[in-house]
C-alpha cells in the first residue's frame, strides 16, 4: 500500500512530497520524486493517517531511503508551540 506523505525539516520551512511504500511500527521505506537532498533527520508526514514521525534517515538505495522512527506524534496530539507547523502543512495540504 502506497501513502502520500512529506518530508519536513528545517521548522517547516522545507518540504518535500515522497511516497511510504513500507511502514513498521521502526520505520518506513520511502520514495520522492524530486532528487532533492534528504536530511539526516527530519519529520516524515503521514497525510492519510495524520501522524508525524521524527526519522532518521538509515540509508539510501537506488529503490528510495530507509528510515528509522525516533517519535511517533498523532498530529490530534500535538501541542508543543514549535512542533505547531507540523499541523498547518497537513492542514494546508488537505485542502
């Protein structure tokens, strides 16, 4: 099962489209269409299930990135002021 998803860093300020094609309660397999540079961390944006991983990227294949999940946050959960931006980009996408 393929989800649509982001990958965000930079507190927001960078965001890129990708696609899960394999999640673990550990990590997920994923693909982006652009050759952008993948960060070493960053917030992966599950859009249908509306959670947000902090991962870390494990290693890059010519098939897509591995990464390993640090924090899940189910985004109805999400309080924290600086982790607020994590909601408007799912919000801004849902529309």
């Amino acid at each position: 099962m393929l989800i649509n998803a982001k990958i965000v860093h930079g507190g927001g300020a960078h965001v890129l489209d990708c696609t899960i094609r394999d999640i673990s309660v550990g990590g997920a397999r994923i693909t982006i269409q652009q050759r952008d540079m993948v960060p070493r961390k960053f917030y992966l944006l599950d859009m249908v299930n509306r959670t947000a991983y902090e991962a870390e990227l494990v290693s890059e294949r010519s098939g897509g990135f591995a990464t390993r999940f640090l924090t899940t946050l189910p985004l109805a959960q999400v309080t924290a002021p600086e982790l607020r931006y994590l909601k408007r980009i799912w919000l801004d996408s849902a529309r």
